[in-house]
C-alpha cells in the first residue's frame, strides 16, 4: 500500500517505512505529524484518487530530525561591468519516518 501526499508546496511517494525529507515543519523531533493532504491511495489493485483529496485518509508520520541542505551558491556576473554578487542558501527541512497509512473507514 502506498500513498501521495501533499506538503509543503510539493507531492511525494510513500510506503510504511519510508524515510524522507520535506520542508521544515513546526514540530518538535520525536512527536508524530498526522498528514490528511492524501492525492492518491494505492492498495494492491484499489486505486483511490482524490478530488482533490482522498476524504478520510491520512497518512502517520513520526519527526527524525531536522537539518539544512547543502549551501547553493548563486553568482550573479556582468562582464566589463565591474559588476558581481554573491549569495548563497541552504533550505532547512525536517526528516519523516512514515509509520502509517489510513484508508477512509
């Protein structure tokens, strides 16, 4: 069984026991995030989809960790100009461990 879910502005795949990183979440390492934004749910040969959302389904996940991703660096370059500029980023982003997939009962 496996679902599509919606946070944070994008969609991901998961299956029970999947880890994953999405953007950062208000919540605490160690506490469970109830995810309802389900787009789809496969279950063998059911097929589910939403419209928009799946009613009643929900997704269970428990907070790892939180982090930063790797710096991005952004160089902006005009020749003959005496122009340049530098930036960098790094996203912040919370890991999941996904514990559970619920169906509508």
């Amino acid at each position: 069984m496996y679902a599509v879910i919606k946070t944070g502005g994008k969609q991901y795949k998961v299956e029970k026991g999947d880890k994953l990183k999405v953007e950062k979440l208000d919540t605490e390492a160690g506490k469970k995030v109830k995810i309802e934004d389900v787009l789809m749910l496969v279950d063998g040969e059911n097929v589910t989809v939403g419209t928009p959302l799946v009613k009643g389904a929900k997704v269970t996940a428990t907070v790892e960790s939180h982090g930063r991703g790797p710096k991005v660096k952004i160089v902006k370059f005009r020749r003959r100009k005496h122009h340049r500029k530098q930036m960098g980023h790094r996203q912040a982003y919370t890991e999941l461990s996904i514990t559970d997939i619920a169906a509508a009962k």
